[in-house]
C-alpha cells in the first residue's frame, strides 16, 4: 500500500501511497512524519480511544497536542504522539529499530526500519481518517 525509501543510514525517509509524499525523519529520539494536511485532533482522539488505547493530552496547550499508547502510564509519556508545530501537524513514533554502531561495545543507534513501516501501517490510517483539507 504504501512506498517506503530510506536512507542509507537509516535517519531519513519518504513514504509515498499515490497521492502524496511524505517526508520522515529521526531527530532528538523519534521518528517524525510531516503531514501534509491539518488533523481534526478531537476525532483523532475519539477514534483511537474507541480502539481501546489510553490518551494524553499534554496540560499547557491541549489543543494542538496528544498522545497514545497501549498501557496506561500515569505520567503521561506513550509512544505515539500528533502536535502542530510552527502550522505543520507532526505524528511522532519511538523508533524500535536499531543499527549497530560498535560491535566490540555493542553501541547501537535508532533508526528507521522495519518496526517503523509495521508501526506506521498500523497508525497512518487512522490519523489519514481525521485529515482536514488545507485552505490555501
């Protein structure tokens, strides 16, 4: 369904289905995906809740911030998370897959790879659910 091309070294990605191309990247600990569209954040949270995951919707600017996972954690940390951020919607995954960077340490670094594409299968249709068009 979806077309994934990532970079050698695992830190940047595009993912296309046809109609659009989205850009994806690793930065301070997460996997980032630019959507290209506004969210209608309240049906988001809605349907994922109905899906029976717990919500957290950060205290300072619950408008424009939320985020979800499996298990309830009473401080608010999941694994996924949807934001807007200087008027672009952001979905942000907590990379499960690895790299070895150093075998005689066992140093290993995040990137994105196959858990991403398994995690992003799961996630990137409900998100694409709660799309509003942009009024350009």
């Amino acid at each position: 369904m979806y077309q994934f091309n990532i970079s050698h070294d695992g830190i940047r990605a595009e993912i296309s289905d046809g109609d659009e191309i989205l850009d994806v990247f690793l930065e301070n600990g997460e996997i980032k995906v630019k959507l290209p569209y506004d969210i209608d954040l309240q049906a988001l949270s809605k349907d994922i809740a109905e899906r029976g995951y717990f919500i957290s919707t950060d205290e300072w600017d619950n408008s424009e911030t939320q985020s979800w996972g499996e298990a309830f954690d009473k401080e608010g940390y999941y694994p996924n998370s949807i934001y807007k951020e200087r008027g672009q919607w952001i979905f942000t995954l907590s990379p499960e897959d690895y790299q070895l960077v150093d075998p005689d340490k066992g140093e290993k670094k995040p990137v994105i790879g196959e858990r991403f594409k398994e995690e992003f299968d799961k996630w990137y249709p409900i998100i694409k659910k709660s799309k509003i068009e942009r009024n350009n």
